[in-house]
C-alpha cells in the first residue's frame, strides 16, 4: 500500500502518467491481482485521475502457461531431448 501511494505523490509531483501492479485480499481470502494506469490532471494542478483494472484471470492464465512451460521443458530434459513426430498413415 505504502509503494502505491508514493507513486501517485511521484505522478502528482513529476506530471508524469505511471502504471503500477498490486494484489489486494478480500475479506473472503480472495486474492486480487489489480492493474492502476495514472495520469495528472494539468488542468487541476492538484488531482490525478485514472483507473484500475482487476487482471487477476490474466494473472491466472500466465501462472498455468508458466507452468506447462516447466513442465515440458522437464520432460524434455526427462527424455533427453527426444521429440515426438505424429504422422499419418496413408491407407
């Protein structure tokens, strides 16, 4: 929470847009992974506006590929390299 908060005192400060990933917990133990994009608001001078994105099925879906990753390059490591051809068989 504290990195978060430096960071819009940083994007307010600099007149810079930043984007910064964080987790959340639910009160169910639900955890959320979220995605905030920043950008100051020039005309204010004080304020800063943006959103927040939930980005937690795209958090999920790069964990499983991660981990068929390691798992095929284990069992290639398994069978030394071997590969698998299918072919077609012409009747």
């Amino acid at each position: 929470m504290e990195r978060r908060k430096k960071r819009m005192a940083s994007t307010q400060k600099e007149w810079a847009d930043s984007e910064i990933d964080f987790r959340i917990v639910l009160p169910d133990g639900t955890i959320k992974h979220l995605h905030s994009i920043a950008h100051p608001a020039i005309e204010s001078g004080d304020e800063v506006v943006g959103t927040v994105m939930d980005v937690t099925e795209q958090w999920k879906a790069r964990a499983e590929l991660e981990n068929a990753s390691r798992k095929l390059s284990s069992g290639r490591k398994l069978f030394g390299g071997a590969r698998l051809i299918w072919r077609k068989h012409r009747n």
